[in-house]
C-alpha cells in the first residue's frame, strides 16, 4: 500500500457478471478481531448499484501484479530429494527433468519466479511415471 492503491474486486455470490471493481487506498484501516477477522474500508463506483450496503460479497484483495510470471497448473510440479521440478517435452517428444523455483500455489495453480521459458511445453499429467528420456504424446492446448 506504499505505493499507492490496491485493487479490489467484490461479487455477490453466485449471482452471474463482471465483479464491481474498486481500490483499497492508503488510508484503509484493518483491525483484527477476536475470532482473526480483519476489516479493511475499500471504495467502489458502484454505477450500476448493484453493492448495497451491508450486502454480503466475495472480496478479492490484489497485493501485487507480476505480467511476466510464470503460472502452471500445480498437477506439473514435481519433488524430490534435489527439489522441485517439471518435465519438459522436447521437440523429439521425450521429456526431460527441469528445476524450477516455485513463489506460491493458489489452488491448482502455482507461480513459478524461475525454471522455464515462454512457450516452453510442460507435462500437466502424465498418467504413468516419467523420467528424463520418457517418450510422450503431448495434447492439449498450447496456452
């Protein structure tokens, strides 16, 4: 928040259609309660006037934006005793084993701060073991 606002978005439960976006600014409070609630003031256009007030809604909070990160489904990371890792198809279809430097996982997507290129393809499931020299049949997208 020192360098200005974060963005927030808030959806009414299941109800269909873009979030109403707004901005948590630099003078938000947050206190934390007893059961470790915490409450932050955050300010909205609201043109169509779909938020009423005390509406229950979905909040999200964006703290930071990385345009370049790398983000690959959590199914493609692989451990062992060196660390983690992935499999990465080569142009001949075999795969071989690739670090990478993992930042966070959110559900079933994880950020990657190092480890692969841009258009680099990834085994996402392989369905059998792999290891390095693996022969694979690569589907799916190209995303």
């Amino acid at each position: 928040m020192s360098q200005g606002e974060l963005q927030v978005s808030a959806s009414i439960g299941n109800v269909a259609g873009q979030p109403e976006e707004g901005t948590l600014g630099p003078t938000a409070y947050a206190t934390i309660g007893e059961n470790g609630t915490v409450s932050l003031k955050a300010t909205f256009d609201n043109k169509d006037r779909r938020l009423q007030p005390g509406q229950p809604v979905n909040v999200v909070l964006s703290l930071t934006t990385d345009p370049d990160a790398a983000v690959i489904p959590s199914s493609a990371v692989q451990t062992d005793e060196q660390g983690q890792y992935v499999f990465l198809v080569k142009p001949d279809q075999t795969v071989e084993s690739r670090p990478v430097v993992v930042a966070v996982t959110v559900g079933d997507n994880t950020i990657l701060t190092s480890g692969l290129e841009p258009g680099e393809i990834i085994v996402t499931d392989a369905g059998v073991p792999l290891r390095s020299g693996s022969r694979v049949n690569a589907t799916g997208n190209d995303e």
